[in-house]
C-alpha cells in the first residue's frame, strides 16, 4: 500500500492506524516533506520492517511510477492545504492539489491499482448558514485552497466513471490532535499560550466549524478503504459545532490563561461563515461513528502540545514564534 503524504498530520497517524492493526500490510510513505511533512511524526515506526519512506514529489511523474510500480492500493493524503498561503498564492495549490492528484491517478491505471482513495474536506462545499451537507450537495468552494482540492475530487471521481478505477473520496470535519503544525488554530492557540504570547482571532470569532479528533478521521478512512463503494463520497464529521471565540475560550481556560492574550486581526477574505457535515451515510452503510468526544479529546490535545515542546519549537517560525508577534494564522 502507498500513503501519500504520510509524514504529515493526519496522514502520519493512518499510517500508525494501519500498522497497528492485525492486517499484514508493507506500506510506502511518500511525502515531499515540505514545511508541513515532518519524518519524526514516524519516528515510533522507523524500525518496522512493514514501513519504507520514500521522499518525492507527487507531481514527479517518475518518482510516482517507481513508487506505485508494485502497489495495490493508494491513500491520498498529500496536498496543500493552509488556506491563507492560498490567498497568497494559489499556484502551489493547483500544482499539488490537482496536477499532482492527476498524476497519481494516470499512475494508478497504469499499474492496475486495485483501491485509491482521496482524502478531501468539507470546504470544497463553501459554507452553509444552516442544516449540514451531505454527499449529494452542490460543490461551491470559496478560496483557492478549496478550489483545488474540489478539482482534484472531480477528477478522481471522473477517473472512475470514465476507466472503472475503484476509487472512493472522504470529506472531513477540522482535524485536531497531536502532531499538527503549529500554524493551525488549536496548536497556534496551545503553544503561544505556553509562551505567554498574544493569539489572533479572525474578525468577530463567529464562525464556526465542526471539529474531529485525527484518530476518529483515520477510523473512517480506513472504513472507506475497506468497505466503501467505488465512486462514492463519504462525509466523516464529528458532531461539536463551536465558534471561534468558543474555541478560544476552551483553548485559553485549558492553559491557565484569559482573554487579555486575544487580539482580534482582519478577517481572511472570503472567510467561510460555517461548515457541518451530514455524515449518515458513513454511519449507515460504514458503521462509521466519531468517538473520541471534544470535552475529552481537546484538554488530551493540549496536554500533548504543553508535553511535546520538542516536537513543535523547531516548527515556529523566526523571528515571530520567539519575539512575541502574532504569526500568520490559519483559523478555520
């Protein structure tokens, strides 16, 4: 099996899924490893004998070949995926998000990939002012990092439809937990708090988003893999809905702090208002449920951030991680 983009977040933790677990499986890491990629989020693993790694670039029409020349399957995790940067610039989006996925599948057909399933997200929906999606819903993706990633599930469901790849397409909730890059809101929040630094909160914090610990996410990816049906999109969500200012709050009473940190800056342009997925389809036909529950798995994640500083300190950038201004935020 090929993981792409497994040394990242989410990615690094379906890779400990799928070695834990009691299928014989030889699995093959390729990640670029960009600023996001970190080889250490596999350090635990390194001595596995089933876990080989390999560094590539998935737009690397060769390196893919190699890499998926005697696979059966593919987990598509690789991608670009910090929102801002795509305000900034969304060439590296279109590169990765919908070349790189392009050429993963051409690969795929070629070498009779017998299961290739793409990890999405729920913001190739847009945002939703009330209900939630489901799978059948319209894709209105607002900023170029959705965009991409509502590119890449079109042309993999196109690539079923049209070659019979057997392919299937998960679109999650936010992910949270241990290991995320500290550019992400939770970890941004946790880490400068320990610092004693301020912490941005976009425009008036209510926008509000659905939250999934990374653990529950990599369960119902490999429900998906293992059970779900070609050319099917599957919503995994998580079930607690918070603003903003109601995840800061959590964040800050979590590391003994108060809101004196906050500083409220710009909101992002075409700021998503909310997202909520309807994830019954997964639930019903997968068995698919989210169990680790926010009140328990937020105060676990800060824990592991205020543990783990060894992990996260070489992540900060410079001069603003030591210096005490507010770095570039992603919030969701």
């Amino acid at each position: 099996m090929v993981v792409t983009g497994g040394a990242g977040f989410i990615g690094s933790h379906y890779v400990r899924l799928l070695l834990s677990g009691a299928e014989q499986l030889s699995v093959t890491v390729l990640d670029k490893l960009t600023y996001a990629g970190n080889q250490a989020n596999l350090g635990d693993l390194a001595a596995d004998p089933r876990l080989r790694f390999r560094r590539g670039d998935i737009c690397d029409p060769a390196v893919v070949d190699e890499v998926l020349r005697d696979a059966d399957e593919v987990v598509h995790f690789a991608a670009e995926s910090h929102v801002d940067r795509s305000i900034e610039d969304g060439g590296a989006f279109v590169r990765t998000n919908v070349l790189g996925t392009q050429t993963l599948l051409d690969a795929a057909l070629r070498h009779d990939v017998s299961r290739f399933v793409h990890v999405s997200t729920d913001e190739v929906y847009g945002s939703i002012a009330s209900g939630s999606w489901d799978e059948s819903s319209p894709l209105s993706p607002n900023s170029p990092y959705a965009a991409s990633k509502a590119s890449s599930d079109l042309l993999v469901l196109a690539y079923q439809r049209t070659h019979g790849l057997n392919a299937s397409i998960t679109r999650c909730s936010n992910n949270y937990g241990p290991m995320q890059h500290p550019e992400k809101v939770i970890p941004l929040f946790v880490t400068r708090t320990i610092d004693g630094l301020t912490v941005p909160l976009y425009g008036d914090g209510r926008n509000v988003r659905d939250w999934l610990h990374v653990t529950d996410h990599c369960r119902g990816i490999e429900l998906v893999r293992t059970r779900g049906r070609a050319g099917e999109v599957y919503n995994l969500g998580g079930g607690t809905e918070l603003t903003n200012r109601q995840l800061a709050e959590r964040l800050l009473a979590f590391g003994g702090a108060d809101w004196s940190l906050v500083r409220e800056v710009a909101d992002r342009k075409g700021h998503d208002l909310r997202y909520s997925l309807d994830d019954r389809k997964a639930r019903e036909e997968l068995g698919y449920r989210a169990r680790v529950p926010l009140s328990t798995g937020l105060p676990a994640t800060v824990r592991w951030y205020q543990d783990n500083p060894q992990w996260w300190r070489p992540l900060l950038p410079e001069p603003a991680g030591r210096l005490g201004a507010a770095p570039q935020a992603t919030l969701p």
